[in-house]
C-alpha cells in the first residue's frame, strides 16, 4: 500500500503551503456542519425553526463545496497524514487519501441534499431547530469518522454518528414505535461500541499506538512474513463482529424497517455513512482484518445469508419505505458479501453507487406510489418455462465470465468480483424475461442481450477504474483458497440464482396453501423483529406508552 507522507505538527514540522490548504480545506468540510449545528441549538432556544433549517442548508452547501475544493487540492498534493505531536495516544490526527475524498465527497453531497429537503418538509413542524440541530451534528460526526486517521478518533466519531442519530429517530417522541425502534438500535449500537472498544485496546496491545499509518505498516509486515498472533487474530474478529452490528445484518437487523416511523430525510441520510458504516470500516481497517482469513470468510458468509433473507421479506412488503429499508438490508448483507470475498474497491464502488440510488428513493418515495400503479405487475407465463429461465440465468453468468476474461479477470485470482457480476447479471436478465414473458417481443431478447453485454462491459470498466484508483489504500487480498471456500461461493451463487427461480413461480404457487404460510411468516419478517422487540422491553421495562414516549432519552 502506497502510506500518505506523514507530517506531525503542534510539536514538530510544520506541513508545507499546498498541504497546508489541503488539511484546511479536508477539516473545513466536518467543521462546518458541526458549526451549523451549534447555530442550530441557538434557535432552538430562540424556537426560530425556519432560520435554522436555512442556515443548516447553506452550511450543508458549503461543506460540499469545501469538499470539492479538497478534492482538487489532492489532485495536486497527492495524500498525507497529519497528526499532533506530543502523547501517542492524543486523538488528533487525519488521514486523507483516495478513500478519504470520495467518502467526503459522497457525505458531503448527500449531506447538502437532505438538511435542503428537510427544510421544505418540516417547515412549520415545532421542532424544526431541533431537528436541524441533530441533522448537521450527525453529519458532522459521520465526516470526522471519514476523516479519522487513527482509531481513538474513529472510535469517538463512530459512537458519536450513533448517538446524534438516536436523537433524530427518536424525534417525534409521541410515537410508540419510533421510541421502541430507537431503543432496539441503541442496543445493538452499544454492542457494536464495545466491539470496537475492544478493537481500540487490542490494537493498543498489538502495536502500541492507535495511529493508522503505523498500525497499517506492522500489519501488512506480519501478513507478508506469516508472523500471524492471538492479538491480531482477535483484533479481526472484533472489527468484523462491529461491522456487523453496524450494518444491520441478520438477525440484528430488526431495527431498520421499523424505523420508518422517523421524517424521510433520516432515513435517507442513514445512507450517508451510516448504515454502510460497517463497509467503510472494512475497508478502512482492511490491513488488519485480512490478516484473519476466517473472520473474512464469516463476513462473506453472513452478508450472503442477509442478503438472500432480505430479498425474500422484501418481495412481500407493502409499504413503500419498509420495501425500502428491507432492500437496503438486503444491499449492506452484498456489501459485506463483497469485503468478506476480498473485492474491497468494488465495495466502495457498491457503497458510493447504493448510497445515492437509496437515498433518492427515499427522497422521492411519495411518487413512488403512483409509478407502482403504472409499473409491471408479474402474470402466471414466467412461471411457466422454469427451465428457460434457468437456461437463461445461467448464460447471463456465462457471458459475465466471459466478459471478465475479457477484462483480465480470472475466477482463481477474483472470485469475488466474478461471483458479484453474475450475481448482477442474473438479476438484469431476470428483469428483461419478465417483460419478454409479458409482451412475447422477439426484440427484447435482442436488445436484452445487447443491454446485457453493455452492463456487463460497464461493470468491470468500473471496477478496473475504482481498483486502479484505490490502488495502494485498499489491501490486495487474494489468498490461496481451499476447496470447501471455493464451494462456500459456488453455494452463494446457486442460492441467488435459486432465489430468483423462485420468485418467478410466485404467481403459479399463489394458491399453494405452504407457500401462503411462508408469506404470511415472511411478511412479519419470521418473527424476528417481536423477538428483539420483546427482549427491548424486558431491557427497559416494557412497551413505551404514549406519555412515556415523549422523552428522547433511551
């Protein structure tokens, strides 16, 4: 990995003129919603909603421009850490690098969109200042976690997002299920806390320092001469466990759809670094995680079982958000899919492009009632050629492994990223037999398979651009696998395609009276939200009532 130049200052050198701007520019892009977010508090008190919510949008604004000027600055500059001088274990350091400023520019942009959006959509609500205030503090806290550059820090910004957070989901206070949503993910995110503060002491333990640029190098040393030790095996196994629990991944998982209950502009801002924090975090952390091969391979295992889970739940949804929330559930289980499998920078490339799709969708998830109407509805001629679909499922994976060889992509050296594109494909092919089986068109096969080829090519152009831009800040992870790992993701890939046979024979086995049990089950999510539900109550005394629910405390 190519480390950025280290520069230490307060009590040493201090950085030259152009990375002089660069640091101002990075740490101008957090400062500046938190800034907002003090201003926020202050009409509060003045009770001034409709001031603060415009001064949260112009700083939300700003900060996106900032960021965008960070950008052109390290064109120039090239990366660096800075840190303070003095005490190892002072918590002010940065690290910009490629990763840093498309996470930047991601959090940023989407930052500026909602705090606009969510002017216009509470205007007039009482607690509009409020609102804003928590807004731009949670913001804040998302890009200082992006900006960290070494773990102490990453560890405060990662509880604080946590924390601002609960304060936006428990907003209407009135609300017995917002109340009782907040509480389920206060647990979990308190379990996914003490991971990392577990994390935070053996990484301590292991290196002696919590600076990423030093604990990185010792990393990639040990990994390069096999001195493998408990410290770091453990040191794995704690910041995958901590992903997990962040991303809400099966069975802690519950607490996503049901926090629909909270205004729409939370639910997309979860998009910004948040609920995908635990992608970030491996790939960030990536030098220590592939040290545990086994950890990473649990993390392939139980993104693959999320995402298969969710796609069934969702598929009986009849709320618009809640489909929403399960897809997101259904995408983080990929993305963890994508880190376990070693793709990190297409998981990035994953995490950049769901972040804006969903966000969107939940921006606009009022109008997607009426494109619904409008939309294809499934008949019973899909489900009456299984076997063509399978025939054609499986040449959408043929022609991605083609394409692949195309690109220099090899099955022995990338399985991960082959296994994702026929994943993808599968489902592009499943998309253009429905219509096919609607309409009979024979030039919708045509022009499906020509679009095929054409997503196919776009998929791994994309993935050749974000490995050679993230080049030297991701691990290179391509271990020897073992016959049972290549199974594991030969199974992953039958799983999917069996997913999506199985949605084509929905309509036909309608009348089916098992089929209407597991839909009834999967509909209320397996029961496993009233678990979580129950286990939150008996934690804080039982149901939130109505009156007792005003509190924003957990």
């Amino acid at each position: 990995m190519n480390e950025p130049t280290p520069v230490e200052s307060l009590a040493g050198p201090v950085p030259d003129a152009a990375n002089l701007l660069l640091l101002g520019t990075v740490l101008l892009v957090p400062l500046l919603p938190l800034i907002a977010g003090g201003w926020a508090a202050v009409g509060r008190r003045e009770t001034n909603g409709a001031r603060s919510a415009r001064l949260t949008a112009g700083f939300g604004l700003a900060a996106f421009l900032s960021a965008v000027a960070a950008a052109v600055v390290f064109a120039v500059t090239g990366p660096f850490d800075w840190k303070a001088g003095g005490a190892p274990w002072l918590p002010l350091g940065f690290r910009v690098d490629v990763l840093t400023v498309v996470m930047l520019l991601l959090v940023s942009f989407l930052g500026a969109v909602v705090t606009r959006y969510a002017r216009h959509y509470l205007a007039g609500d009482p607690g509009q200042a409020r609102f804003s205030q928590w807004l731009s503090l949670t913001v804040a806290a998302v890009l200082t976690l992006v900006v960290a550059g070494n773990l102490l820090l990453f560890t405060f910004a990662w509880m604080a997002t946590s924390l601002c957070l609960h304060r936006l989901l428990t907003f209407y206070g009135g609300r017995p299920a917002a109340i009782l949503a907040a509480r389920k993910k206060f647990l979990i995110s308190r379990l996914g806390d003490a991971c990392l503060v577990g994390a935070l002491a053996l990484a301590w333990q292991c290196f002696g320092t919590w600076d990423f640029g030093a604990m990185f190098a010792a990393a990639e040393s040990a990994r390069a001469s096999g001195a493998g030790s408990p410290c770091l095996s453990w040191l794995a196994w704690l910041l995958v466990a901590a992903a997990l629990l962040k991303s809400a991944q099966f069975p802690f998982h519950s607490w996503l759809p049901d926090t629909m209950e909270t205004p729409t502009p939370v639910s997309a801002l979860m998009h910004a670094g948040i609920i995908n924090a635990g992608g970030f975090l491996v790939v960030r952390l990536g030098p220590m995680v592939v040290n545990e091969p086994a950890a990473l391979n649990t993390l392939a295992l139980a993104g693959a079982f999320t995402a298969l889970f969710a796609s069934v739940v969702m598929l009986t949804q009849v709320s618009v958000k809640r489909s929403l929330a399960y897809s997101t559930i259904a995408q983080m289980g990929f993305m963890m899919l994508q880190c376990g499998l070693g793709a990190f920078s297409l998981a990035i490339l994953h995490l950049v492009a769901h972040s804006l799709y969903k966000a969107h969708a939940f921006l606009s998830s009022g109008g997607v009632i009426e494109l619904k109407r409008s939309a294809w509805v499934p008949s019973e001629r899909p489900s009456s050629h299984p076997g063509m679909l399978l025939l054609v499922l499986l040449s959408a994976a043929g022609a991605t492994f083609g394409m692949g060889a195309l690109f220099g992509v090899s099955f022995a050296a990338d399985p991960g990223v082959l296994l994702l594109g026929a994943i993808f494909m599968m489902g592009l092919a499943y998309l253009f037999w429905n219509l096919w089986a609607t309409s009979h068109e024979p030039a919708l096969l045509g022009w499906g398979g020509l679009l095929g080829l054409a997503a196919a090519a776009a998929y791994f152009g994309l993935h050749a651009g974000f490995h050679r831009l993230l080049a030297g800040v991701v691990p290179a992870y391509a271990p020897e696998r073992s016959a049972m790992e290549y199974g594991v993701i030969g199974l992953i890939g039958v799983l999917f395609l069996g997913v999506l046979v199985f949605q084509s024979q929905l309509p036909a086995l309608s009348g089916n009276a098992l089929v209407r049990r597991l839909y009834v089950h999967a509909f209320r999510g397996f029961y496993l939200g009233t678990w979580a539900n129950r286990v939150t109550g008996k934690l804080f005394g039982g149901a939130p009532s109505r009156s007792a629910a005003v509190s924003t405390r957990p």
